[in-house]
C-alpha cells in the first residue's frame, strides 16, 4: 500500500471517528448516520483497490487511470447532489409564497 494510500485512510478513520461522535450527541440522525458511514466506506474501499479499479477501465478500453475515474465520479454526484439541492429550495420558495 503506498504512503498517500495510507494517509487517506487516516483521514478517512478521522472523519468516521467524528462521524461517530456527532451521532452519540444526536446532532445527527440514525438515516444520515448510516449514509455518512456507507459514503466512507465505499470511498475507503475505493483507495484500497485503487489498482483494480485501474486494471478493470484499462479492460474497458478507458485511457484515465482509476483515480481520474473516481474523481470524475465524484464530480457528478457533486452536480447531481447541486441539482437536488436546487429542486429542494425552489419547492420552499414555492411553499413560502
């Protein structure tokens, strides 16, 4: 395992710790708990098999190594989540007036 393999790891351990410790005060709930957890965990998984996500787009024909595919990934779900959040606010504007 490569060193910024590992240190993504630890600041992925720091934020499940946090994670953690916001659901023991119940600042968060049980649902945002478990997609938080979930989220970490498969972005854990993610680095430690970096290598055959590679090994798997390199069978797909696809030039970008796995990290520029997850990082592509991720930038979607960014937009779809933006998208979302936009919806959400235009229904409490339309409820406001």
């Amino acid at each position: 395992m490569l060193p910024q393999q590992i240190i993504a790891l630890l600041i992925i351990l720091i934020f499940v710790i946090k994670l953690f410790t916001q659901k023991k005060k119940e600042i968060i709930n049980q649902t945002e708990f478990f997609s938080w957890l979930i989220f970490w965990f498969i972005a854990g998984l993610a680095i430690i098999f970096i290598k055959n996500i590679d090994g798997f787009l390199a069978e797909l024909g696809v030039s970008a190594s796995g990290i520029n595919f997850l990082f592509y990934i991720g930038v979607l779900i960014l937009f779809y989540f933006i998208f979302r959040l936009r919806l959400i606010i235009a229904k409490l504007d339309r409820q406001l007036t």
